[in-house]
C-alpha cells in the first residue's frame, strides 16, 4: 500500500524545472501511506512521487517508479495486485523481463502487450498512473470497487493528481476554493458522491474507469467494468440453479478470494468484529494459513447495544486465533476527530470512522496487513434495509399509508438502533420510488434539510436534486427491485463510504487493508444469483449462512446484525458534552451555510433525550472543516 502524485505539463513550451521546490512538497502529505521509502522521479513532460509501503518484495528494485525493459513506461501504483504470479509467468514466456519480485510490475509490461485493455487483466486493489513516454501519454485507472482512491485538478499549465487531496495544498498553482454546491450533498449523504469532491474542480475518479490525458487530444474517460451487466444480462441469472451447487461455488470462490489475499512479506492478521462476514474470513484465513492467526476487534463503554467485543471473543476462541481486543471511551474521541478531519480532508460524516481508526491503529502495532469483511452486506444483501424496501414493493401502497396513519412520528435519529426506530423509519418513506426510500433511510437530514441549511444559500426550490439519490439517472428498468438496490449502494454507499472510510482510517496508521469479499469474480457470481438466494422471508444474506453455518459458531451465524456504529448519543450527553458544545459555541461562523439556530434546537432536543447524535456529529465536522482558524483545515485561495 502506498501514496502517490504527479505532475503532467500541459504545453510543450512549459518547463518543470522552475516548478519541482512546490512538486516535490506532495509527498510530504501524504507519508503516511508509505512511510518505508520516499521516491521522486521526472523529466521535461511529467513529475511523479510515490510513498511506499512494503509489503511484496521488500527490496530496494520493487521501488517505485517501476518501468519497462527500455524505461519508455513508467508506473505508479498504490495497492496490490492478487494475480500477479500468474500474468509474470506469461509476460515472461512472451520475453518480458522483471527487475523485481514485487506485483506491481507486471502491469507495464501488461500494457506493452494489451494497451489500454491491460487493466481488465489485474485482479486486486489499485490507483495507478502509467505515463508513455513515446505517445507522451497518461493513463490514470482505479480497481472495480473503489478500494483504492485518486484524486485530479488541472491548472492552465498542469494537470496534477494525487492519493490524497491534501497533496494539492502545497502548491500555488492550483485554487483551493470551497465546492459550495456539493455542502448539501454532504448533509444528505453523509459524504460528497464520486466525482465530486469538497473542493471546487478537484475531482475524484471513479472506480472501474480509465482516465486518459493524450498530447494533443482530449482527456478521455473509459469505464472498463460495471457490475450491471452482471445483474442485466439474462443469461447470467441462474434461475435454476441448486443451493448445493451455489454453496460449493460460494465456499470456493471466497476460499480462493482468502488465499490470494494472505499473500505478503511482512505479518498478515483480521479485523475480527463478531459479525458474521469478518468471522468467515478469519475461518477461512486461520484454515489456510495452518497457524494461529493474529486478530483485533474494538469494544465502547458506555452502551452494550453497540459492543460487540462478547462475540469477536466467541469467534477467537472457536478458531484459536492470537486475539487482541481494545475497548473505546468517550475521552478518546477529541483527540482522534481531530486526526480524522485532517486525515480524511474534508468532513466525513459517517462516525464509525472512530473505531475503524482505532482498531487499525491496535492491528499495526503486530502486522502490517489486516484481512477485513467489507462487502459481505454488499454481496448478499445484508441490510435490513434491503428487506424493507423489498417487501414494500410487494405489497399495495394503501397498507402502508394505513399503517403509517397509526403508528407515531419517530423522534430517533437516523442511525439508532432501536426496533421502533427502523419500523418508523420505514413507513416514513413506504410512498417513495425505491431509489428515493434507500436515499432517504441513508439520509443524515432529508425532511429536515430545509431547516438546517441557510435560505439565502441554498433556497428551497433548489432541494428537489439533492434529495435524489446517487446514480439515479442510470437506466436499471430491467433489474429486479433487489439488484436495484444492490447496484445503487454498491456505486454510492460501498464506494463513497465504505471503501473510503476504511482506506484512510487505516492508511493513517501505515495499515494496509484486504476485502476477499470484494473479489469481483465473487461480487460477479453473487451479483448472477437469483433473489432468493440473498433475502428468502425476512431473513438476510440466506445462502452465505447456509454455506457457512457448520463451520461458524451459531451465536454469530444467527444473531441480528448490529452494524459498525459509536454510542455517540450518550457520549454526546455524558463525557462528550463539554466538547460538542465548545466545538459549536462559535456556530454562528458557518452561518452562511447552515441555521445557527436550528443547530441550537437539536442539541436542545439531543440533551432531553431524543438522538439526534449523527445529525451534530456530521455538523461538528463540517463546522470544524469550514472555520477559518481551523488548523485541520487548508487555506482556501
């Protein structure tokens, strides 16, 4: 895993020289990411940097930039690629040759043999840049999923990209400005929806895509993978298809998808949470391996409903893995919000940022490299939410509206996990189109937007776009309304959330992170299954229970998902009250943006008992990240 950034003039008469003293500022940024070795390389066209941490091939030759056998392709890359072994052994049969043993080479001499399409051949997790010297090219790509980020912005001069936007800082040439019609996007989704980013031009690529800057042509952009053909083409539905023979596939497929991911030079270990995905891979892991595994799981104090450590110690104890486990208090929180928001560089809703910083910053103190079970949801349909909205779309719409008519308004937050709460939730939004009730269940503010942003800056007759949900131009008239679902949060919620909290929660601790579940030969399999197979009843993520429910202690394989989430609400009424109304003392200097005094209200309302603790966490971030005299924040320009 590792950092990169570069710099691609733009006009031939253009020299670098004058530039590189602000160039070579870039990695400093981001360090983090690959604290083992700092390399800089350029001539008259480009300027690439890269941060390297080692984890295949520990040698100084698997430094990077990596190049071809005439050095006429150079290569930056952040990630790893699974199948490397093989496409090395058939490059070299086709006469390439390697300098190193690490993974990423393969990649230039895999575009020497297919060009462009040389990305379809990488099974793994990757942001790279690959720049031709002869066509004078530049070919930036991200792997399927999103795991891995990439960032872009050009000037009048250069075009720049980087693994983080905070590379961009340093340098003059590029405006810092604020993306001021993204701000209720943030509010809404909790994060800014790919491409889109805090900043105004600074874009983010988009997973599965190609981004490709040609001397003297225009930039192109080439999606090269999209899960909805998986889900669309007719033939690839497997109707008919037998649970004993989707079991053997599933077992398989995951078995191989663990297997590649244990491959590393340096300490490999598992998030063990106590839920049903990160138990299967620590099963799967501690089989191949034939030794004691290394696992971590965190805990809170403060409310059992959230703590899910009891069951990550029953899953440890059942595989004998070497376990470790950390408990979270609310008196840590100030100090790792601050490491967030400048890790994360802009605000960042989604609070199990909290705990997945934590447990990772646990896991690097033994390995360098920690298996996770991102994406289980994802294949199976794991949410609830996923259920509810499937039965809603069986059943007449007068139910639900006479339902709703008795049953009373929610007062819980969005997030809180209450049965009542998810119930009345539910009915909320029964008179929705699909893709605007799963907007509206992920909303942070929704009805309630309005209220809290400032009219003058973003009047009500300007909501109606916000409040749709991402993607949902996209034409999905032949999925089922379950593929529906599975492909929209795959695009938004897996990507924007998931994915990118985990990369930088763990990549500010030096932590490299792999999904087996988020293997696309496995997301393609489960993605050509039949519904039933992922939701049967009310039961969730059916045939991955079934496959793996004489392996898996029963505790686990049948308990109610709880989720990944902090007890912010008592925190925010306890130990952590001091510090939300310190941060919002000086509200009124966002006041641009959002009501002053309906933030007032809602904490008004939080100290008298309703949960309102994710709607003033997203607050709190956003009002930290546009103070001016933040220190977490750039100087906007």
């Amino acid at each position: 895993m590792c950092g990169i950034a570069g710099v691609l003039r733009l006009h031939s008469d253009l020299s670098l020289s004058p530039y590189l003293p602000h160039f070579t500022k870039m990695p400093d940024q981001f360090v983090h990411r690959g604290p083992d070795h700092l390399g800089t390389w350029y001539n008259d066209d480009i300027f690439l940097a890269h941060a390297r941490l080692k984890i295949v091939d520990l040698s100084e030759q698997a430094n990077q930039p990596l190049f071809n056998e005439d050095r006429t392709v150079l290569l930056l890359f952040n990630g790893e690629i699974y199948n490397f072994k093989t496409l090395r052994s058939q490059l070299i049969q086709k006469g390439h040759r390697f300098r190193s043993e690490g993974d990423g080479e393969v990649i230039v001499h895999l575009y020497e043999e297919h060009g462009e399409s040389f990305v379809k051949h990488l099974e793994g997790m990757f942001a790279l840049s690959l720049w031709d010297q002869k066509q004078k090219k530049l070919i930036l790509a991200r792997d399927r999923t999103g795991k891995k980020p990439l960032f872009f912005v050009s000037s009048s001069s250069f075009f720049f990209f980087a693994s983080e936007i905070k590379a961009f800082f340093p340098i003059p040439e590029i405006q810092i400005e604020k993306n001021e019609e993204a701000f209720p996007l943030y509010f809404v989704h909790g994060n800014i929806p790919t491409p889109h980013t805090f900043y105004k031009n600074i874009y983010q690529l988009e997973p599965a895509h190609l981004l490709i800057c040609e001397a003297g042509r225009p930039m192109r952009k080439i999606e090269y993978w999209d899960l909805k053909t998986y889900f669309k083409n007719p033939h690839n539905i497997k109707k008919h298809i037998q649970k004993t023979e989707a079991i053997e596939t599933i077992r398989y497929l995951l078995k191989t998808a663990v297997s590649k991911r244990l491959m590393a030079d340096v300490p490999v270990g598992a998030f063990l949470s106590g839920g049903i995905d990160s138990t299967i891979i620590t099963a799967i892991a501690r089989d191949e391996l034939q030794k004691p595994l290394r696992t971590f799981s965190i805990g809170f104090e403060g409310d059992p409903r959230y703590d899910e450590s009891p069951y990550a110690r029953i899953a440890s104890q059942r595989f004998q893995t070497e376990h470790q486990e950390f408990h979270l208090t609310p008196q840590m929180v100030p100090e790792i919000f601050d490491r967030i928001l400048w890790h994360y560089d802009a605000p960042f809703a989604d609070s199990s940022a909290i705990p997945t910083s934590v447990v990772s910053q646990l896991a690097r103190r033994e390995v360098t490299v920690a298996l996770t079970g991102d994406g289980g949801d994802e294949n199976f349909a794991g949410y609830q939410r996923f259920v509810a909205s499937v039965w809603m779309e069986k059943i007449p719409p007068f139910f639900w509206k006479a339902l709703k008519s008795v049953c009373p308004k929610p007062v819980s937050s969005t997030f809180n996990v209450s049965s009542f709460s998810r119930v009345s939730r539910a009915l909320e939004a029964a008179n929705l189109s699909l893709e605007a009730r799963i907007c509206r269940w992920l909303s942070y503010f929704y009805t309630d937007l309005r209220h809290l942003l400032n009219p003058a800056f973003y009047p009500s007759s300007e909501l109606s776009s916000v409040l749709s949900a991402p993607f949902s131009n996209e034409d999905l008239s032949e999925l089922t309304p379950l593929s529906k679902l599975l492909y929209l949060n795959f695009k938004g919620y897996l990507a924007d959330d998931l994915n990118f909290k985990m990369d930088r929660a763990s990549m500010m601790h030096s932590l490299e992170t792999r999904a087996p579940f988020l293997d696309h030969h496995l997301i393609e399999y489960c993605a050509s299954l039949p519904d039933s197979f992922k939701i049967r009843g009310f039961q969730t993520k059916y045939i991955l229970k079934e496959a793996y429910k004489d392996i898996l202690p029963k505790e686990i394989v049948y308990r109610r998902k709880t989720g990944f989430g902090v007890p912010l609400g008592k925190w925010f009424r306890g130990h952590l009250k001091t510090f939300l109304l310190d941060h919002l003392s000086n509200i009124e200097d966002s006041a641009e943006y959002i009501n002053p005094q309906y933030v007032r209200e809602l904490l008004a309302t939080h100290f008298r008992g309703e949960d309102h603790s994710m709607k003033l966490w997203s607050i709190l971030m956003f009002h930290a990240w546009n103070t001016p005299s933040s220190k977490r924040t750039p100087n906007f320009r």
